[in-house]
C-alpha cells in the first residue's frame, strides 16, 4: 500500500512540477514540524508536533507542494552521520504518506557553520535549488521557521516568511494565516 501511495505522490508532484509557477510552503524541520531536542540524530528524538498532520493535511489539498530545508549541523559537528539525517527523513516521509501526505522533497545541510558552505541557512541555496527544480514561483511560497534565519532567505527571494513565535504561536496557526491569504 505504501508503495502504491509512493509512485501516486511521485506522479502528482512530476505533475506539478512540469506544469510549473507553482506554489509551495517551506518547512523548517527541528521547532517547526518536531520537537527541538537541541540535536536530532535518532529516530526515537524525532517527536512531531500534535498539529502537523492536519495542518500539512490543510496545504495539501490547497495545491501547495510541501518541502522541507533544514540545517543538520550535527553531522558536521560529529554528532551523528548523515546516514542517521537520511532514516530521519525516510521516517518522516513514510510517516507522512501513511497519513496521505506527499512531501516534494526535503533538503538537508549538513555542514557546521565553520565549514563556510553556500547552504547553510541563512543562506539561500537550498531555497534556489527548490525553486529551480519544482519551477516556484516565490512570490507564491511560503516558508515557515522557528527562528529567523528560516526566514530571511526566504524573503530575500520574495517568499513570504512566518515565523512561529512571532507571527504566530504554532504551525496550525502558521497555516491559517496561509489559507486566509489565499482566500483573500
Ligand atoms: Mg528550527
Ligand atoms: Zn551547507
């Protein structure tokens, strides 16, 4: 079964993508969709917030594509592998399919903020990379974050940014704003 729901997610974002100006809303990971334990290097610290699943469940079906950027600094600390990031994230995707929910993609920074790389938020890398592969049109998207460098890359491509704690007190609240924006 979650096989079938795989190729089906697959399908309908290589539908989308090829269609193309499409909108999108981009996840933060640690704070925003679970609980931030300082560094989540295991399945068992990977602990959703209650609201996710309806709250992605609510994106979804308005027609945004749902990814994920996040910073995994933890690998390049030497806290844990990138291997353990990947069954994360294959928990997280499988958990969500279950659910009916089809993540595009999520992408993963691993590297400490020494490293000096173009990836890590807030640099604007990985939010280009989204646009260019599912065709976005930013002025569309959405990037919610707990904190402020979720956010400033997203605004410096004309995304707009909601940042929890700020703007809002939680993702549910984060993703009626969404839809109150949209219906206006
Ligand atoms: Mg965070
Ligand atoms: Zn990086």
């Amino acid at each position: 079964m979650i096989i079938l729901s795989k190729i089906f997610c697959k399908f309908k974002v290589f539908l989308k993508k090829i269609r193309g100006k499409n909108r999108a809303v981009i996840f933060d990971r640690d704070g925003t969709l679970n609980i931030d334990y300082g560094y989540v290097g295991e399945i068992e610290k990977f602990e959703l917030f209650p609201d996710v699943i309806p709250s992605l469940k609510k994106l979804e079906n308005a027609g945004f594509l749902l990814i994920v950027i996040t910073n995994q600094s933890g690998v390049g600390r030497g806290f844990f592998g990138i291997e353990n990031v990947e069954k994360i994230h294959n928990h997280l995707k499988k958990l969500l399919l279950a659910n009916g929910i089809c993540l595009a993609k999520i992408y993963t920074c691993p590297h400490a903020p020494e490293e000096r790389c173009k990836c890590r938020k807030p640099k604007t890398l990985l939010f280009e990379k989204a646009i260019k592969e599912f065709s976005l049109d930013p002025q569309k998207c959405y990037s919610i974050g707990d904190k402020e460098t979720d956010i400033i890359p997203a605004e410096k491509l004309k995304m707009k940014g909601i940042l929890l704690g700020r703007h809002c007190k939680n993702l549910k609240e984060a993703v009626e704003i969404i839809l109150k924006n949209e219906s206006e």
